[in-house]
C-alpha cells in the first residue's frame, strides 16, 4: 500500500478514541486499546456500505455490500491485501471482471464495475444470494432428478452464451453455480476463465480447476475447448444426482486421477433410479474423448430438454390396466379350476395363521410412511426438549451457551424446515440478548437465505414466512406494524416479533424497538406455540431502559440552549449506569454525551 495514502481513522463508538485503521482489512473486527470494546471498522469502501461478509475464496472475500451512489445492493468481492501489492494477481482480478461483463445473459452472474480503495482492488457484481448448489447437496444430498436437469439447461444456455463471446469458464462445479430463487440458477466466477484461442495454444503445466470435476485433456496438459466446460458441467450434474462424484480416489493426485479418468463412467451403476434419457445425457458429457461428448451447447441443451419432457410424461401418465388373460379348451378350464381350488385353500389357511397371530404381524405390518412419521416425531420432540433448556439457559443468563444449543438444533439432518428455522429464530434472539449482535445478523440472514432449500409444496408458506421475517430483520432501516402484518404464518408469529425488536434494537431504533416488544408482551401464545412466550422475562430490562431513554431525550429536546444542554451531563452519566442492557443504548448516551459536550446537535433516535 503506497504511503501518500490517507489514513483510515475510525473513531470508538464507546470512548471516542480515534483509530488508525489503514492497516485492518475491510469489515474486520478490532480491540479499541483505550477501552477494549471490539467494533466493526472499515465498514465503507468506496462508495460501498460492506454489510456482511458472504463468502471466501483464494484470492479474496465477497462482501454483501450497498451501492450508495446507486442505492442497490451488490456483491462486492475484495481482493486480499496481500495480493493487492502483486501486479499479477490485479491483472487477473480485472481480467475476470473484464470477461464477465462482456457476457450479459439471465444465467450468468452480470459484473458492474471495477475499481480500487486504498490500494485494494474489487470487482462489485449481482448479488446472488439464495445458496449454491454445493450448498443444497450438502443440505439433500441427492437432488431431484427434474430439478437437475432445469438447472443443467440453465447453466449449459450461461456458458454458451460465454462461449459465443470467445470464452471458456474453466472451472465448473456446484460452488460456482447460484440460486437467484428457487427456480434461477447461475454461472459465476470466471476467474480462471480464457480466451478460447489461447486455450486452443496453451499446454501449461498447472492444473486449474476442482479435481473432481476437470477434464481429461486438462490432466494430461492438452488443449482444452468448450468440450471441457461440458465434461466439468456432466461431472456437476452427475454428483447432484448421484450424491457423489463421478470419480473418487483416497488423494486427488494427478496419476490417481488420470487413472480414473481413463475409465468409462455410468450414472446408473451409482443411480439406478435415474431415467434412461438423463443417464444418456450425463454419461456422454463425461466420455474421455472430448470428440465423444456433445459437440455443440444447442444439442446438449435440446437433449436435457428432451430428458427433462419425458420425465415429467412418464412421471404424469396413469397405469394401465393389464390385458386379461383368456383361457380355451377344457383341459386348460379343468387346470385353472384346481388352480382356484389350490388359491382358496391358500388364502383359508393363511387367514387362520394370520388370525392365530395378528397381534405380533400387525405390530410388525406398519406402514414405512407411519414408521418414519414416528421417527421424525421422536426427533422433533427430542428437539423441541433441547430448545426448552436452552431457553432455560437464556434466562439464567448464559445466552451464548444456548445460542451454540439452537444452531446445533438448525442444522440437524432429518428435522422439518420449520423446526430448524424456529431454531435459528431462537439462535438470533439468545445471540442478540448475550451482545453478539453481528453474529445474531447472521442468524438472521439464515432465514432470509431459507427460500431456495426447500420446494416441497407443503412447506412452501412456512418458507416464505421465515423469508419474510430475515427480509425484515435485516433491514436497517424502521419496519413498521404493517410490513410485520404482510409477514404472516399460522397465528405463531409471537416469537417474531421478539426478533425484529431485538434487530430494531441494535439498529438505534428504539421506539420501533419498544413497539415489538410490547406488542410481543401482549400477544397470546397458547398450545404447541406456548413456548414462544417463555422470553417474555427478557423484555423487561429494554422497556424499562426505553423509558429511562425517554425521559432523557425529553429534557434534552426541551433544552434550548449550549448551556442547559451542558447541563444534562451529569444527567446522562447517571442515566447510562442505570441501564440494564448493553449494546445500543450505551453506545447511543455516549454518542449524544459527546456531542452535548461538543456543542453538537444530536439526532435522538426514538
């Protein structure tokens, strides 16, 4: 980083110390040395408001970040600082940014701009947000077979539209490939993308790419083409289905790939399940030879979509009845009558033994539908016992504690959505109530982020219930009582409204804050939702520090003057060491402390 650069100062929103930051990467957190509170520092960059941080990869983070001069939010990806000194590394950032704005297609992650701050560089892209398909397998498994396909036509119609501007992508897989809803998906980073004729010419000797997933041709170091994107999209699409990869070894060393990559593949030896029409498609993007597979993006598209009709044909049409069997002649009708004589005999002696025995058969005759009800019943309720004592724990005053025991509830295999979601809605409000407001955004964000991960037509308003509810919850700005009404569940939105007081809350927006939080003390939960109101205990302590607040903006409001406003000091000393709550309101006395001080006029947030 050049020295002629203006340091970064931030200033203590506990002590008002001022902090030279220049050195401490965006949105990273720091210990203040005069007070010790640890604070968000470098939250803007460029004209960029950095919100959270969304994911990490090796050459930089990617930020969910506002554009303020254009009020939208992006992803903003910053190259790390230690590569930013590196002319290489900011040639290949702005050669991504490059070759992904030269490709405008609906499936395609859309690039809007290049720049650098402070010596770091950053590409702000369309933000696309609802998961990634590792993140669904990682989450189902195995993926549903018409949902594949959808996505394989979306993604295979991305990189044609690349490869009609001269590119390849290099590097397919499902990290790279994003929901924008439940029904869009996206090619993203091209990173490693190149231009088609220098791929025809190089023979480098570094292999890019995820191992699973490349091509042949790359691992013995020939030219690569659109073929090759074709063999890592087949390889994608084979895991989804398939709920592993189409080649696995104990390491992924190049001689143990090769070998295995020399090898025929067939996605029905792993699925046999998968309809024949999609087996084709799949096993043909994944020949050795690159002269075997789809030679053109139009043809592989058209068969997904031939795969994709008949699937949903097939899955449509009703049973036919079979043909009914005639029998002539007497020596047939004279058989088939010892034959109905044999059957009835049969079936008599069957209904005594099952009769002698029908309490042990038909306590072993369940239904598997009843048997997995009863075991999702057993780990709903044994769920629904951990989340009790964990509230148990918040009121104790070990939040922390409990939040660690919701997430572990979150992210358990084989529970309903909704059971999971109510956990991190419980994670959220035990994270903001023991001051980690930052992590308990991000509880909040893994509502917001729930939509994509579920398609099953049961769950579907519950889902958009909790969608809803992280949509508002990280807002920053007020919510009012009719955006939580258009926010509606089945009559359990008790706990909401918890939840977007805390939020409210930790945004300064105490009036707002105080509104939820009485509005929750008054609400009736009753039946399997009278857990919801065992948090009421917790509202206390900000009601009652909203009214000192009041009380305090009101004289301060009345004050007219620099030297009655002077005078409330000691009036806000005493005001902050009444409080029983951290976080916000502290920080919101200090704040108007300071600038009371200072002759400043203060925005009281009520």
């Amino acid at each position: 980083m050049s020295s002629d650069l203006a340091p970064i100062l931030h200033t203590c929103p506990n002590c008002s110390a001022l902090l030279d930051v220049s050195e401490q990467e965006p949105f990273s957190e720091v210990h203040c040395p005069s007070c010790d509170v640890l604070t968000r520092v470098r939250t803007r960059f460029d004209h960029f408001e950095i919100q959270e941080a969304i994911a990490s990869g090796g050459m930089g983070t990617v930020y969910r970040a506002r554009d303020v001069n254009l009020n939208r939010i992006v992803a903003l990806k910053l190259l790390r600082k230690e590569f930013s000194a590196d002319q290489e590394y900011i040639e290949k950032l702005e050669t991504e940014a490059k070759i992904t704005a030269s490709v405008r297609h609906p499936y395609v992650v859309e690039v809007f701009s290049f720049g650098c701050d402070h010596g770091i560089y950053y590409i702000a892209m369309e933000l696309v947000d609802k998961g990634s398909l590792d993140d669904l397998m990682g989450l189902q498994g195995r993926i549903a077979e018409v949902q594949v396909l959808e996505i394989g036509m979306q993604v295979a119609l991305g990189l044609r539209a690349a490869f009609m501007a001269g590119l390849i992508h290099r590097d397919v897989k499902p990290g790279n490939i994003l929901f924008a809803d439940a029904h869009t998906a996206k090619i993203v980073d091209f990173g490693l993308a190149m231009p088609l004729e220098q791929a025809k010419e190089s023979g480098e000797q570094e292999i890019w790419g995820t191992p699973y997933y490349v091509a042949p041709e790359k691992l013995n170091h020939e030219p690569e083409d659109f073929r090759s994107d074709i063999y890592s999209l087949g390889g994608t699409l084979f895991h989804a289905l398939a709920g592993r990869p189409p080649f696995e070894a104990e390491n992924a060393s190049l001689v143990a790939l090769k070998h295995l990559k020399s090898q025929a593949v067939s996605l029905q030896a792993f699925a046999p399940d998968i309809s024949s029409p999609t087996a084709y498609v799949i096993n043909r993007t994944l020949a050795k030879d690159p002269e075997d597979r789809y030679q053109s993006y139009d043809e592989l598209v058209e068969h997904l979509e031939y795969a994709r009709t008949q699937l949903l044909e097939n899955s449509s049409k009703p049973r036919q009845p079979k043909a009914r069997v005639v029998l002539e002649g007497e020596q047939q009708q004279n058989f088939l009558g010892y034959i109905l004589i044999g059957v009835i005999a049969f079936v008599l002696l069957l209904g005594i033994v099952m009769f002698i025995f029908r309490d042990n058969i038909m306590s072993r005759n369940e239904s598997v539908d009843d048997l997995q009800r009863q075991q999702i019943e057993k780990r709903v309720n044994a769920a629904e016992r951990k989340c009790a004592d964990a509230r148990k724990k918040v009121l104790a005053g070990n939040a922390r504690e409990a939040s660690a025991v919701f997430s572990e509830i979150s992210q358990q295999q084989n529970l309903p959505v909704s059971v999971k979601n109510w956990a991190v809605v419980q994670k959220a409000i035990s994270l903001y109530v023991g001051g980690q407001s930052a992590e308990g955004k991000l509880a909040v964000n893994e509502l917001r982020d729930s939509r994509v991960l579920s398609i099953k037509a049961d769950e579907t308003k519950i889902i958009n219930f909790f969608f809803d509810l992280g949509q508002l919850g990280a807002s920053d700005g007020p919510i009012s009582p009719q955006q939580f009404k258009n926010c509606k569940s089945d009559g359990n939105e008790s706990a909401a409204l918890l939840l977007l007081a805390l939020t409210q809350w930790n945004h300064h927006r105490f009036s707002n804050a105080a509104m939820f939080f009485s509005e929750y003390v008054a609400s009736e939960a009753t039946g399997q939702w009278a857990w919801m109101a065992d948090f009421k205990p917790i509202t206390q302590p900000y009601l009652d520090d909203y009214k000192l607040y009041r009380q305090l903006a009101a004289q301060v409001s009345a004050a007219d003057t620099r030297e009655k406003k002077s005078a409330l000091l000691p009036a806000i000393n005493e005001a902050k060491a009444k409080l029983r709550t951290g976080g916000a309101l502290p920080a919101e006395l200090s704040s108007l402390y300071r600038d009371l001080e200072t002759g400043k006029d203060h925005p009281l947030n009520q």
